[in-house]
C-alpha cells in the first residue's frame, strides 16, 4: 500500500490548537478561521497528509452531538446516523489547500464510553458500540467520497481495559468492510494488555505512540504486522517542550531498524489540542526535518 510517493510520509493525529476568529466572519462561524489556521499551519511545517484540525469540539461531543438518538452526554433511544455529514465540510476546505488529507473519527468504544445509557433499548454499552459503528459507517462513507487519502478511527479507550476489546474490534471492522480507502487505528497508551487483540483488527495501519511510550516497541518487537503500516508517534503530545530535530530523528531511526522505512507513518503520539500553537507548531516542523533526514538516509 502506498500513501504516498515517498519513504517516511508525515502526518498528524489530528487535532490542533484551536485559534479562533475575530470579527463579522467570527461571529457566524468563530472555528472556521481555527480550521484555516490549522490546515494552514500543518502545509507550512511540511506534513505530508494533513486533517482539517479537527478543532469543532472535543472528540467525544463533536460527534455524539450531531448523532439522533444521543442527548448531550445520554443515550435515550437507538442511536441513528447524523442527518447530515458531520466532519466532511472542513475535511474538504482541507483539500481544497492540500493534496492528500486524512479524514478522522472518533471510533464507536470510545464514543459509547462517553456516554451514559438512559434508555431501555440498550441492555449494555457493547449494542450501543454496535450502533454507533453503523453511523460512523455512513460518515466514513461521506469522507471517502470526499477523496480522504486516509481514514482514522480513533480508539484511546481500547489500552485503558475499560472496553470490550472482541465488540470493538468487531465494530471497527464493520467501518472498514465498508469502504475502499485504507483505514487507520490510532490508539495511544501503553499496549502491552491489548496489542495482540488490536493488531487483529482488519486496518491497513496501526497508529501508536512510542515517544511517550517506548517499551510499546519492545511489545512490538516480536510482533507480525502482516504487511500493515505502523503510524510511527515520535513527538510526544504530552510534552509542551518542542523535542530537537536530532531527538526526534533518533526516535525515528529507532523505529526503522524495528519496521522498516517502507512500513512507517511518521507522527505525533496523539493530537496537539492541547499545546500552544507555537508548540504544536514547532513540534510538527521538526518532525517534519527529522523524518526528511532519515529519509534521505534510504533514497536510493
């Protein structure tokens, strides 16, 4: 599989500090100038497969809100797919500036755990993850449609042992069955209780992190990836410092002599929402140096 036309492609997780407007435009769309200055910023650092910033909301609420069948934080009946696409407007002024974007969701286990049942419709949170993969199906649709490159589910909840692995997994798979465009599973934390029940899941890319987390490697070590990419996290999220080009270039070369350079996707452990924008910033243009410099360790 081929994202794009180069070893070691840069990408992000997705979300960005939010910047907001000022002015008339601000008063009627006060995000929008957030979503230019996101995209704008991911160009000017170089990243090779952009998102749209994702700065509408936190990952939960950005979603459940728009989903019938959810009242604020409640379930109070079947949950159905949004009326209207949620993510596609801004994934698309994303394209509009930028070749190659990745579209982005809020995996359904991790949706359902931000929730609380108030219905009898549900018995428990694994039919609601059931439901809620069906109408994250039919966005996901949406943004294929669109000309995402890349389409992220996002699933934190899968390395707390809070969700049930086997239904999520299962809920993923019901995304990816239905689309054409390759599928990215991003899963931050320490893996070592899960890893081999995620890498069952039928995605053409795990995304993970190893700055914050390095022993995730060694979990990854004895591991057979079936041909999958690795979304390589070498910048931790967590971390306000901006890490050095030459550090982040050793946290690469790391990974390469463990996959390969043909195998990575190169970026942050998760999003940048909460850093600065001079952080973030800063995070994603080194990261960008550091990835060409590796990368030109293997042109041949």
């Amino acid at each position: 599989m081929t994202l794009t036309s180069m070893r070691l492609p840069t990408t992000v997780v997705g979300s960005y500090p939010v910047v907001k407007g000022s002015g008339i435009m601000g008063l009627v769309d006060p995000l929008k100038h957030a979503v230019e200055v996101a995209v704008a910023d991911q160009i000017a650092a170089g990243i090779d497969i952009i998102s749209d910033g994702q700065v509408r909301g936190d990952m939960i609420h950005a979603f459940t809100s728009r989903l019938p069948g959810i009242r604020g934080s409640a379930v109070v009946g079947k949950v159905q797919p949004a009326r209207q696409p949620i993510t596609v407007a801004d994934t698309k002024y994303a394209l509009s500036r930028h070749p190659k974007v990745k579209g982005i969701l809020t995996g359904p286990s991790t949706l359902a755990h931000g929730l609380k049942l108030e219905t009898p419709f549900y018995r428990n949170r694994d039919e609601l993850v059931l439901d809620l993969a069906q109408a994250l199906a039919v966005e996901a649709g949406y943004l294929q449609d669109a000309g995402v490159t890349l389409l992220q589910i996002d699933e934190p909840i899968f390395s707390t042992g809070a969700a049930n692995i086997a239904v999520g997994r299962e809920a993923v798979n019901a995304i990816v069955g239905r689309l054409r465009v390759p599928v990215c599973l991003h899963v931050c934390g320490n893996l070592r209780n899960v890893v081999d029940d995620v890498l069952r899941t039928n995605v053409a890319v795990f995304d993970f992190e190893f700055a914050n987390n390095p022993s995730n490697l060694d979990v990854l070590s004895a591991k057979d990836l079936r041909g999958r990419m690795i979304g390589y996290g070498c910048v931790d999220s967590a971390d306000p410092g901006i890490e050095s080009v030459e550090v982040i270039r050793k946290r690469i070369e790391t990974g390469v002599d463990l996959f390969s350079p043909e195998a990575m996707l190169i970026d942050p452990d998760c999003g940048l929402r909460m850093r600065t924008r001079e952080e973030a910033f800063g995070k994603l243009k080194n990261m960008d140096v550091a990835a060409g410099l590796v990368r030109a360790e293997y042109t041949d």
